[in-house]
C-alpha cells in the first residue's frame, strides 16, 4: 500500500492587498472552493480576553487565487443589510453563470454589536443567496420544497450531473442558544428534524428531504463529497445532549465516519470505491419532468433567472435534458416515425394524382365520341313501361291462342288504302299511314 506524504510550507502573497488575517482570527465564515480559488464570508472575532465571547461580527466576502496567489476582498453589502454571516453555510456551482456562482444560505446575521448566539436573526433555508462570480454581483431566490429548519453549523457538500443540475446536500446542525453551552437544564435540542438529510436542487430552487432518519443527528461536523455519488460526514457532537457533556460521549458511527448514498437517499455505513456515477435521485428527477416544474419558479430577478437559464426568457424555462424516471414524456416522434410520414404522404399524392389523371383523360375520350341513340331490344321475357325496360308483371300470364282462331295474314301490298274487312280480320297499318 502506498502513502502519500504531505508538507506543509509558507507562502506569501503577491498583492499587498492581503486581509489583516494577522491581526484578527475569525471563526464561523461560511467558506467554499472551486476553480483554484478559496472563498469565505462573514465569520466573527473574539472580542476582549474572554474566549467565550461575546464576539465581533466580520462582514466581506474573501477570495484566495491559489494560481496567482492573491487576494480580494469583495463586498458583502448585497447578501445581507449588514453584510455579516455567521455559521452559515457556502457551496461553488461551477455549472451556472459564466464563471459559476456561489451559493449562500443558513445561519445566522447580526447587525454592527456585540454577537452571542442566542438563536436569533436566523437566515432562513428559503432564502438563497446568490453571487455571480463574474460580475461580482448578489442576487438571491427563493426555494421551494421541503424546506430545512432555521440553523446553524449544518454542514454541506455538492455535486453536479450529467442532466445539467446540481445538487447540495445539508445534514445536521442546531438552532438551540448560546445557554446550551453553559448546560443550562433543558436546554436540549430536537432532533427530530436534523437527522434527515436534505437536498436543494438547482436550477429549480426546490428542496427535498430524504425518509431516511437512522442517522444521529450532528453539529460542528463537515460533510464531504468522495467517489461518484458518496457524501461523508465526519465527527461532530450531538445536539441533543448537553454541550459539556456531549464531547465525551461515544460517536455511533465508526471513527465518527457517516457514508450517506447520495442517489439512494439513505445511509450505507459502507463506502463503495466503484459506485456508479451520480444521477439526481428519483425524487428530484421526477418533479424536473413534470411539465410546469420550472416554468413554476417565481424568480426574484430576471438577471438571476438569466444566470441558470441563459437562452430562455420569462418562466418558459425547459426542464434539464436526461431520462424521465417514473413518467411518460417524450420530447417528439422520432425520426423513423417523420420519415415514415413523409414518404407516405407523396405516395398518396402522386397515387391521387395518377387517378385524377385517368379520370380527365377517360372523360375527354367520352366526349370526342359521336353520340348514338340505342333503342332498347323488348326481350321475350320483359316488357317496356313508359320506355323502361322492367320484368312482365307476375299477374299476367302468357298464353296461346286459341286452337279456333282465325290465321293472321298481312294486308295486301297492292291496296293503296284498306277496303271492308270482317271482324276479326287483323291486318298491318299501311306504309304511308300517319299516327294521329
């Protein structure tokens, strides 16, 4: 087994621009990393001898480029109306924005005094804080879903996926007062809301909370993202004991190490180095494929709605690309299907076309035809009614003549008109003779 062996060194800065982190040790900054460069915000310092506080809150936003070894000190007046955050919690998206964004949210704010944590001026999950790496410039939205508790010392971690989303998962932290350190009696917190792990889904700012609640819940812990899809938690004490004693009792997990299925939503207690990449649980993916999931979000600022949805404009914004778990969509016909149909549709008009043809040419051929009139031929068995041939009446019989009657014969041809006859002498009308 190889080991890898770290030293530590000193490095000085490039700018003279460096924060008098010399002077000051702050504490409780909400800090996160990404792109080669560390960021923290807020934080407070010790104020008077006293390591207990009270203490100084700090405001500004801090950035390190390990690249160029610099610092920056940037502004904080957007995120709140005083700046400061304490025991907040920060997380780098790099897949939003044009250089990615920070995202801010949890803890707690106060204003130019003297700060104890007495549970209160709490920044609320709901309200997400956003800076536009880029532009240096704070927006923030609010989040929908199933929302955590007012907090602080929760810890975080994210990861991205391939459906062009990303995810930040909480887990843990208090909301109980600066008395639960001096283990004042009944000071205890409850937990039943920390032990669940929540998740926050961008670019719908919609929260979502696992059923998953085996877990202890924990503060003054870091959760960290390992392999493709495992989020660890590491130490940390229990809330739900009294502050004094809660450091000396025995951590429920195995050197205080928690291993959470971020796909899954549920604890393992066993680390896979070969776990499958990260996809959006189904929970998360079955509310983006809902037709109105993100036409839904209510954006506080078009030029924050810009940051996630850059091509779109308005609420129309298009779910991320990807499979649809547990939902039938689909994103058109596909191309056999458009083929098929086109190649169909000619056939039918060069068939009707042919048709119509032979049609016309049939008709002209009728009309260069001379017109003959074709008297109908009286059959033997049929009979001729107002000029229409039909069948003999059955009523009528045909009949002989009688044996006793007198023969038929024509009239003389010599006479030119006829003379006496007897009855029952028939003879032919002649030639010239005219029907009145």
């Amino acid at each position: 087994m190889a080991i890898r062996c770290w030293n530590w060194s000193e490095v000085t800065s490039q700018n003279g621009e460096a924060p008098s982190l010399n002077k000051v040790r702050p504490a409780g900054g909400a800090a996160t990393y990404g792109n080669g460069v560390g960021y923290i915000l807020g934080g407070f310092q010790a104020y008077g001898a006293s390591p207990g506080g009270p203490f100084w809150p700090l405001p500004g936003l801090i950035a390190y480029n390990q690249s160029s070894n610099t610092w920056s000190n940037m502004s904080s007046a957007g995120f709140s109306v005083y700046g400061t955050s304490i025991f907040g919690n920060a997380e780098f998206v790099p897949n939003f924005g044009p250089s990615g964004v920070l995202i801010f949210f949890g803890g707690q704010d106060s204003g130019p005094i003297l700060w104890n944590d007495e549970a209160q001026n709490f920044l609320h999950f709901s309200n997400i804080s956003i800076y536009d790496i880029a532009s240096e410039t704070w927006y923030w939205q609010t989040a929908t879903g199933s929302v955590p508790p007012d907090s602080i010392m929760s810890c975080t971690t994210g990861v991205q996926s391939g459906l062009e989303t990303f995810e930040i998962f909480v887990f843990g932290g208090h909301n109980v007062p600066e008395s639960w350190a001096a283990g004042s009696a009944g000071d205890n917190v409850d937990n039943d809301d920390f032990n669940a792990v929540y998740v926050l889904s961008l670019p719908g700012f919609v929260w979502f909370k696992s059923n998953d609640t085996s877990a202890q819940a924990k503060t003054m812990h870091t959760c960290e993202l390992a392999g493709n899809r495992q989020m660890i938690s590491f130490c940390g004490i229990d809330p739900s004991e009294v502050y004094a004693q809660s450091f000396n009792s025995t951590d429920p997990w195995p050197q205080g190490l928690g291993i959470f299925d971020m796909v899954e939503l549920q604890w393992t207690g066993l680390y896979d180095a070969t776990a499958s990449p990260y996809t959006p649980a189904n929970v998360v993916q079955n509310w983006y494929s809902q037709p109105s999931s993100n036409s839904s979000i209510q954006w506080n600022s078009q030029n924050a709605r810009a940051l996630f949805f850059p091509n779109t404009s308005g609420n129309s914004t298009p779910p991320p690309a990807g499979p649809q778990v547990s939902s039938s969509s689909s994103s058109g016909p596909p191309a056999g299907t458009i083929a098929g149909a086109v190649i169909g549709s000619l056939a039918g008009f060069v068939l009707l076309a042919v048709v119509t043809w032979l049609w016309n040419r049939r008709r002209q051929r009728r009309k260069s035809q001379p017109k003959t009139t074709h008297l109908p031929t009286r059959q033997p068995d049929m009979a001729v009614d107002n000029g229409v041939l039909a069948e003999m009446r059955a009523s009528k019989s045909i009949r002989e003549l009688p044996l006793n009657a007198k023969p038929m014969s024509e009239m003389d041809a010599n006479r030119d008109r006829p003379g006496p006859h007897k009855v029952g002498d028939i003879h032919e009308m002649g030639g010239s003779a005219r029907l009145a």
